[in-house]
C-alpha cells in the first residue's frame, strides 16, 4: 500500500490563527490532493497538486493555500482559521498504473476552529 | 456538471441478507469509478475500483457493477455481517484530475 500520512491528527485553534496541515507521502506519485469532509456535504475537493509547485484550485478553495516544495509533502495552509472550517480534512494521493487512476487517502486530520 | 449520487442515505438490514448499494453518475465519459468504506470517525478504505472498459470487479463478498450508458454502478454485499456497517462511497474519475464523490450511504447490519 502507498504510505501516506497526515499530521496532525487533531488540531483546535483559535479564529484569526493561521493553520497548516501536512501531508506526507512515501512514494512518488505525482498527484495529491486536499479535500474536507462535511455532514450533508460528502467530501469536497479544496485544492489538488500535479507536481513541485504545481497546484490548482478545487471547488472550495476560498480561505485556503497549499504548498509543494518536494514530491512528498503537500501543505494545507488556513491563511485565518474561522469557524466555518472546522471540518475533518483529507489527504489523498493518485495512483497512477498503467492508466488506472486509483485513489488512496490518508486518516484525516480534524480541525476544530473555537 | 458532473454530479454523483448515492440513494438511499441510509439502509438497515438484517444480518445475513445480501444487499445492493446504488450509485448514479450524471456523465457517462468517466475513466473509473471507485468505491469506499469509511468507519465512523476513521479515514476511506478502498474496496473496489472498476475502470471504464470493465463491467464488474469482485474481493471477497463484495461485487462492483458499472453501466456506464445508464449512468450507474451497484455495490453488492452477499452474506451481510455486523462488521460490514459503515458508510459506503461512490467516486467517480472524470478525468479532470480529481475524484468526484456522492454523499454516501450508511448501512447498518442488524445482528
């Protein structure tokens, strides 16, 4: 199985503060991905990596950054945490295999913005 | 806009039973489809991945279907147990470089 891992596990921070989450993962795939995960929502993409440096935005990017200085570590960064993101947010990495595009997710890191 | 849909939300059924999940995709050019079990409080394990030129994929009492022309794909459970309650996922790779998910359905298994 790829190893792929999140930290911290669980994070409460105060509104204003800024937070970052990392993702790590020990193999070289190419693409990684941030997604948060609602009650009445399901998960929803916030901001995906295809490389060093390269990211694009998903559909709920507003209030977030992201950051991929080594093919490993992916960032999620709250510029100023507000209630509104407090959520359960996921890590994921695609596996690409002779064009089969499977998908594996770390164990989640909740975040509770008081 | 590419949307998936799991219904229903949520499903009891008695231990034993064999069981349908279902899942419906609005676009029929998908690449994949991929589905996930997730315990309460834990991250997505992934259970079966069919790609777009494949009808069904089988592990162990657990079989994936995909009509892509129809727009749908069913995850069958033969043989139900208290360990299969969980929240079940449909993802769909549209090949616009992320996974799209339906909001899931949670099935409980009634020792």
């Amino acid at each position: 199985d790829a190893g792929i891992t999140q930290s911290p596990r669980h994070k409460v921070t105060e509104t204003g503060t800024p937070v970052t989450l990392r993702c790590h993962q020990t193999e070289n795939h190419r693409y990684m991905y941030w997604y948060r995960q609602d009650p009445g929502h399901g998960l929803r993409l916030i901001h995906y990596s295809y490389g060093v440096k390269d990211t694009d935005k998903g559909e709920v990017s507003d209030g977030y950054s992201v950051s991929r200085s080594k093919t490993e570590d992916f960032l999620l960064t709250l510029e100023s945490a507000t209630s509104s993101q407090t959520s359960v947010y996921f890590c994921a990495i695609r596996i690409d295999s002779n064009s089969n595009y499977g998908y594996t997710f770390g164990s989640g890191t909740r975040l509770t913005v008081v | 806009k590419q949307e998936v849909t799991q219904i229903p939300a949520a499903l009891s059924v008695p231990e034993g039973e064999n069981l349908v999940l279902n899942c419906s995709f609005t676009d029929s050019a998908i690449y994949n489809l991929q589905w996930f079990r997730q315990d309460p409080g834990k991250g997505l394990t992934s259970l079966l991945l069919i790609q777009s030129s494949q009808r069904e994929q089988t592990s162990g009492r657990l079989n994936a279907s995909l009509d892509k022309s129809s727009g749908r794909s069913t995850l069958y459970i033969a043989a139900s147990q208290p360990g299969d309650s969980a929240t079940y996922l449909c993802a769909v790779y549209f090949g616009n470089e992320k996974l799209t998910f339906g909001t899931g359905t949670r099935l409980t298994i009634i020792p």
